[in-house]
C-alpha cells in the first residue's frame, strides 16, 4: 500500500569563521588542551562574529541545501527553525530565514527542545508532510551558544560553538515497504524531573534576563548514555531493523565519552558512527545536520543508505529519527 515519506532532498551547513582552539582558551579560563580533550574529545569550536545572529547562521546553511536540492525556495511551504538561542524573544527565527530565503507562503516557526531540537523539529515535519497539509519543507538547526556561555566556567565555556545545519524535505509516494526512501520512524521523549542537571539560569519570564548555561555533567553522562541507547533500540524494534543493517548513525555531538559509550553498549562498530565534535565542539540543534552535511561532503551518505540520526539535550528531552537516504 502506497504511503507518503519524508524524503531529504537536500543537505547544507554553515560555520562560523572565527575558529577559537584549546589553547586560547587556557588563556582564559584554568584548563589545558590535553584536560579538554581527555574529557571531550573537543579540540577546537567555532564562534559566531560580533552582529552575527542565529539567524544568519541559519540562512546560509538552508541557502545550501536548497541549492543541492536543486529546488527554488518559492516551492518550500514550511519552514522549522530547531534553537535554544533565538535572535529575539519573538517572532521566531524561522520567520526571518523565510523572509530571507525569499518564502512567502505556508508556515514558519521554531522548535524549542535545546540539543534534541533537531530530532524534535524532523518528527514535526515529517507529521505535517506525511499529512497533506505541507509539501515541501526546510528544517534548520542553528545556534550560537556562545552567546549564553559563562566564559569563567571552565566545565561548560570550553564544550560548545556555534553554527548551522539545514535539510530539505520533500513529500514523495512510497510503497510502504522495507526498502522506502525517507524518513522510516520517530521518536521524541521528554522526563521535566532532569531540568535543574542541564539549564540557563535566566530566561525573560523569570530573571528578566537571558542567563547563562549550567550543567552537571557527570549525572548529564549518565542519563545520556542510557537514553540514547534506549530510544536507539526502541527504534530499531519498531522498524524492524537490526542494529548493524544501519549504514551510518548520526549522533548529536556532545562528548566523544558519550558516543564511545553508546556504540559500546549497542555493540556498533566506530567506523559507522559520524564524528565532528572534535571541530566543531556541542553545537546543540545544529550538531545532527552539521554532521550530515560532513557525511554527505566526504561522500558517506548515498541514496540507498539507512541513517539513524539520535540526540539528548536539556529538560530531559531525547529522540531518534530513522531515515534512507
């Protein structure tokens, strides 16, 4: 029976200039280059320029993806922006990277679910394609964390950059069978009694200001290793998939720990798991589509290839998305 598939048309990313390294860093804060990267695997991060706004980041990355879609943004009617760092408290980002790209029609909005935000926004997508009401759609990730950085605390200043990533999607007909382009499954998961392990201290509705990031990272590890795995299996029992059919996972890029402790409990072999954290550091909702862009440039994604893409970010929120290329 003919079902409708989110397919992924098109890839694009955007990077920062600005390049800032370990070693700056421990000209700022009490850390060293051989601390950072024992505990993250991070060397370096990307920073956002003076004026650059989340937004701008954004645009750049949609720009190319559309561009690699070979598609006009005239023919996109759905534009999700996934940021915790939005330019302002309202309208929502997505609506500037429409007006930007040239969109006049259909919706625009963001999607709040900090570094799940990605996974959060796809789910949404693919729910309002596979419906009818939408037929083309742009989902971005784009955050500038750096702007919400306590630049003295060494634990969370030296973890995240700042950047962009961006998919198109395209409604298309599918059989409904194992062998489907698109997006196969989702799903999304949120636990709000973890909120006080991962948070901004500030936010206009109660500090009247924006705050700064805060984390406890030993309890952040725990809980991550153990939902991650857990979603990964509760995707792959819901497709029907076993864990080495998967051609390429996509992880969010938080610590090189984390993914070190998911493929060892999922027993996946390293050449199959996407790593960019190292350059790029926790970008947050841009980490997955910034990691897919670098798949798909050093020629790792094709079509054909089942991809699983997985995140966990502040509230706890955590998911997976089960796509073949």
């Amino acid at each position: 029976m003919a079902v409708m598939r989110s397919v992924i048309r098109g890839v694009g990313a955007y990077l920062p200039r600005r390049i800032l390294t370990n070693a700056e860093l421990a000209q700022m804060v009490d850390t060293t280059d051989e601390w950072i990267v024992e505990r993250s695997g991070i060397s370096e991060r990307h920073i956002a320029a003076d004026g650059e706004k989340t937004s701008d980041l954004g645009i750049h990355a949609a720009h190319q993806a559309l561009v690699r879609a070979g598609i006009d943004p005239i023919e996109i009617d759905l534009v999700i922006c996934a940021t915790a760092t939005p330019d302002r408290t309202f309208p929502a980002t997505a609506v500037r990277i429409q007006k930007e790209l040239g969109i006049s029609k259909g919706a625009a909005f963001d999607v709040q679910a900090v570094c799940s935000g990605f996974v959060y926004a796809l789910t949404t997508a693919d729910a309002l394609l596979r419906t009818g009401q939408f037929k083309r759609a742009i989902v971005v990730g784009a955050e500038t964390f750096s702007r919400i950085l306590d630049w003295s605390d060494r634990t969370t200043c030296v973890l995240f950059g700042d950047g962009a990533g961006a998919v198109v999607l395209e409604a298309q007909p599918q059989t409904g069978g194992r062998n489907d382009r698109g997006i196969l499954n989702t799903i999304i998961r949120s636990d709000g009694r973890y909120e006080d392990l991962l948070y901004v201290d500030g936010g206009p509705g109660s500090t009247k200001t924006v705050g700064h990031l805060r984390m406890n990272g030993r309890e952040v590890f725990r809980h991550a290793v153990q939902k991650i795995s857990g979603v990964i299996e509760e995707t792959l029992i819901a497709t029907g998939y076993a864990a080495d059919e998967i051609d390429l996972f996509v992880p969010h890029q938080a610590n090189k720990r984390i993914l070190d402790g998911i493929a060892k409990k999922l027993n996946v072999s390293p050449d199959k798991i996407v790593v960019t954290l190292n350059k790029h550091g926790n970008t947050s909702a841009a980490s997955i589509p910034l990691a897919l862009n670098h798949a798909f440039e050093n020629h790792k994604l094709g079509e054909g290839k089942l991809v699983l893409m997985e995140a966990m970010g502040g509230g706890f929120t955590w998911g997976a998305v089960l796509a073949r290329w």
